[in-house]
C-alpha cells in the first residue's frame, strides 16, 4: 500500500500529506495547493493562503474571538512554512520570517500560552517558546522539543497537545541552522549547546520540575535529541522520532533533501555541504554517553535506511533504547496517522510520571 | 476550483474527504481504504480498522492510557460509521451498532466524559449524551446537537470540543430514524418532541443554565434546529448547519441519498418513501414560530439547492436570520476547511454569553 517513490520531483517530496495535515494543515488548504491555477506558484500560493489566515484572524481578534484567531493565525503560520519549503532562493528567508511572525502573534492567545524567551549565547540569543499545562500547582515535567532540516519551533503545535494534555509542559527553540536562528547561526556539529542552554533556563523556571526534564526531536532533531541526551545528564529521558546518528547515507539522500544541508550549513558548493555534514553530524562518539530511557520510531519506508537503527544499538551501549520500528512507516511514519503519536506521547507520559 | 459531481458513485458520494477528515477520520485511513484489495468490501475494510483501533484501545487501557484508548475507541467508531454509509442491508444495521458500542466505550474517558442518558418517550426511550466543562461552578450553557440523514451522537466530536473549550455544555441524542433508535422508532415528523425532551432533562439538570440552552443541526439535522427551535420556546439560539426546510428538491437528490431515506423511514418501496418524507419534513407552516438568533451556512455547491434559503427567508418572518452562503461550500461546507465550523462556534459562544 505504502509506496516508495524513486526520485521523486520537489513538489512530490513536498507533498508528504500525512505529515501536513497530522501538523495541521487543512485538508482543503492541501486541495486548494494541489489544484491552484497554473500561473500560480506554489509558494506565492501559500503566502496568499497566509495572508488570507491572517485577515480572518483579524477580523476574530475584532470581534474578541481570540481563541478561533489564534487557530488562524496558527495555520497561517504553517501555510507560509510549506510555502518556503520548495526554495532554497529569497523567498525561504520571507516564508520563515512569515511563518515566525504569524506564529509570535498567535503564541499568546494559545491555551496555555506560548510565552516567548531569548536566551543571550555567544553573541546571539537563541529563540523560543514555553508552554506550561494550566492549573497545575506543583512543578511540572516538560519535554523539549526539537525541530530538524527545515522543520522549527513554530511547527510542533498539534504535537504539543498531546504532550500538554497529558500533564508535560513544553519548550520550542530554534537551534542552528533553524528558523531564526539561521540568518546569524548557519548548521553546527554542537547542537546541544543550544539545547543545555535552554534546559539551563527550564531548570531556574519555578514551575517546571527540573528532576522531570525529557527531549524528543523529530527528524534532524531526532539525531540532536540522541546526541543532546548523551551529554547533558539533566535529561531523564528521550525520544529520536525518525532520527539517525551519522551521516554515511548522504549518497542515497534525494536531491531536495541535499539541497537543503548546503542551504543550511550556508556552504558554497554541495561538496563542500557535503564534507561538512558528514564530519559535524556524527554521534557515534558520544552514544556510549546515553544513559537514560530512549524510544526510538522509525519507519522502514524511510530513506534514512534500518541500517541506521543498528548503528544506534551498536553505539549506544548504556542506554534503555526501546527500539519500534514500523515496517509500512515513511519518515517520521507521518504516513501511519496520529496513532504513532499518541505512542510518543505516552510514552514520555510513563517516564515523566504524569497520569492521563 | 471545487467541482460539482454529476451522478456520482456511492463511493464517490462516500468520500467526501473534507467531512470524513473534519470529523475525525485519520487521512491514512482514508488512504488505505481507497487502496485497499480489490477482493475487500469497503464495509469490511472499514470494520477492520474499527476492530484493530479497539485492539489498540484495549491495549492502551491495559497500560494506564485512558486519554489515547478515548482517542481510539473514537476513530474506531467514526471507522464503523463509514463502514455501514454505503450499505441499506443487514450490514448498516451491523455498523451502527459497532458504531454506538465503541463511543459508548470511549464516552467515560473522554476530557470531559460524555455521560449516558436514556430519557423515556412513549414505549421506547432516547439515548444520547451530556458533556460539561470540566471545572466550572456556575450553572453553563448548553448547546444541543442533531444528528441528520445518517450522522449520529457518536459523530460530532471535533465539533464538540469546540463548543466545550468556549465554555458551552453539549447534548447529543439520536431522534427517529436514527442511529440507536432506528430500529424501534423509523423517521417521524415530529422530531421536535424528542428534542423537547432533552431539554426537559437539561433544564432539570443544575450544572446547566436553562435560559442559554441553544440548538444545532447537521444537513437533516439544520432541518430540525429549525423545527425544534420554531416549537420549543426555551431555545435562545439555532444554527442550521447545512439543513433545508421543505422536500421539494426530492427529484433532484442522488440515488444514495433517496436510498437512505427510503431505508429511515422504514418504507416498502421508493415511491412510499418519497411520499412519506415529502408530507412530514415540511417546515413552511411552524417558521413563523422562529423567533430567535437564527444563523444558517449554507454551500452553493450543495445538492440543497440555494433556493431553500429562500423559502426559509420567505417564511421565518419573525426571526433573526443570519445567512451565511458560501459560493464555493459543497453540502455543509466540508470542503472548506476548519473555518466555518470555527465561525459556527464563536456565533453561539456570542449567543449564549461565552468568552472565548
């Protein structure tokens, strides 16, 4: 049923239904895309969609409904992320600063609340968002998120609930290469520098348990999680959804996929975005440091191959890695619908101690 | 860009992609039903992943997750309920009562729960269910919902948690013809009386504010908020979402759609049914009755056609209407996305004295 697709066109790669919609994109948005006249591009497409949330939200705002404006704003947020997602010209830059603005509008009308932080590192600060379950007295466990290649802090929002709604605050950022934090801070090998800066902040945050801190990134930051786990101790658990550990399958990534390492990492040629990749992304050096609980999901459709499962377990000799491998899942087993989710969800649930 | 389906399949009639998702369907279900072996019925399909989300749900139960086994009890009963669309033989019989059996399944676990009810009438009784905001300490409003031509209390989910997190109680029931009273109690003409009973129950009930108690009706559903809300003085608000108010368009219905009154209204032949429907859903006579805030969405690319606007405008003289006509809105809208159901909730939050 599942179907691998061989050298699939930008717009096919794109167009992984299952993770837009499970994300939050409409349906009808989705139709809308697919079927917008010829002399439309995509992203000129989905900046009008954009747009188009946005004035709706307007007019909620107006009319004191903040609570449908910020489920506009929200997906405006996310109509200009998937409209950028095709480009790697001026136009990524204007869909990412659209995806943040709409996404900083909408974060304080959420329930709870997205508050904002900018954590000063080196000489830039990192971006990002705390969502803390309300009503709850004592301190609460959080999860931090990471986003991947050319997923950010703004995209986690239907995920987030599961997690809320189980009793786990959660904290966003953008990282290197990400969001943000790109224009100054291009792809490092040092992701969890960024990250311990923020489990820095979360640990001086009253309402947060610092004994009860977990981290799960999907994709790329599936690969971040495993290696921000392996070397700050402060995490008590973590989730790799869809991750890998090295970069030796550079060969057999599809074309968007290496167009979007060389953009990230802000390098000249592809060669040189290659060389760099592969010698900065590689935990295989540190997993002997994994010690706590580790869920791993992967989908063996994926073209991150199983190979890289077993290169995990071979590495990571000290963790509990409870390895969950979905033999029809595509990337991420977007593909799969919600129920893999609510699996990661639970799973943090468990090991975090709250009740749902 | 929407297209107008002339003579459609019942599959095709069936897969109304943006209903079935809105409602609660995961996209990868709705995948791998259309590409499911040839030599599997789409009733058996379906019936299959309602057994497979209960296995999933029984597991999730077994492991302390009462939240995620409420999420698929839910999915597995939406499964069961377009399993039984297509079919008027003993297999709808079959799905609707798989259907009724997982909700009831999921209805203690949901946040917040939905809580049984069968309130006697005549020789039989009514079944449905109340859901209150959790943690309010004032008597709330309350926003009564009708199931239509084949939707039951077991579909309106999503569109419940709007309602709840704008701080209205909901109430669903099935009526004549429908879901779990079918079988005793075919179509009737007076579906207000039912109505009217459930608004004793929730006005006899101190967690609900009787003088904010409004109605909402889905396609035959909106047919019968107007009825209910013409008949019953206690309802403040009425919304018909997709509904009619007369039969005079039967000639120009799909074949299903007469199939399926044919098969509620319990008739012999299709010339019996066409009868029996066109004689007792007719509202022209009691419209005038409306007197509240009446809010009607409508699509224009409806099988009900934009001229049964008019005649509710010709008729309800005495209420205030609010027409909402969406050029491009297939029937209730569906293929448009969350938004109008967004604008739906925020209508009656207003109504009902909400903040949201």
């Amino acid at each position: 049923m599942a179907e691998l697709v061989t050298n699939p066109t930008p717009e096919q790669e794109m167009l992984n239904w299952g993770r837009l919609l499970l994300d939050g994109i409409p349906y009808a948005d989705l139709v809308a895309a697919r079927d917008r006249s010829g002399d439309v591009s995509w992203f000129d497409h989905w900046m009008a969609t954009a747009d188009r949330y946005e004035q709706l939200a307007d007019a909620a705002l107006l009319a004191g409904h903040r609570r449908t404006a910020a489920e506009l704003l929200l997906t405006g947020s996310l109509a200009a992320q998937y409209g950028q997602f095709l480009w790697f010209d001026e136009r990524r830059q204007r869909g990412q600063e659209r995806k943040a603005e709409l996404y900083r509008r909408a974060a304080p009308l959420l329930d709870p609340p997205a508050e904002r932080f900018d954590l000063p590192i080196d000489d830039t600060s990192i971006p990002g968002y705390i969502r803390v379950p309300r009503g709850a007295e004592s301190p609460q466990p959080c999860v931090v998120l990471l986003g991947g290649l050319e997923s950010t802090k703004e995209e986690s929002f239907r995920f987030e609930e599961l997690l809320l709604e189980r009793g786990m605050a959660i904290a966003t950022f953008d990282g290197p290469g990400q969001g943000e934090m790109f224009p100054e801070t291009p792809l490092r090998g040092d992701y969890e520098r960024y990250t311990s800066k923020v489990v820095d902040a979360l640990v001086a945050d009253p309402r947060i348990d610092s004994t009860r801190i977990a981290v799960l990134g999907r994709s790329l930051g599936g690969y971040y999680a495993l290696r921000s786990a392996s070397l700050d101790p402060r995490f008590v658990a973590c989730v790799s959804w869809g991750g890998f550990v090295d970069m030796d399958g550079w060969d057999t990534e599809t074309p968007m996929t290496k167009a979007s390492w060389q953009y990230v990492s802000a390098m000249k040629t592809m060669d040189e975005a290659r060389e760099f990749v592969c010698k900065n992304l590689d935990s295989r050096p540190v997993l002997h440091q994994l010690k706590v609980p580790t869920y791993v999901l992967h989908g063996s459709l994926d073209e991150i191959p199983d190979s890289e499962i077993d290169v995990l377990v071979e590495h990571a000799v000290n963790a509990q890695l409870e390895i969950d491998i979905e033999p029809e899942g595509d990337h991420c087993c977007h593909n799969l619908g919600p129920e893999p989710r609510l699996r990661m969800a639970d799973w943090l649930a468990d090991r975090l101690g709250t009740t749902c």
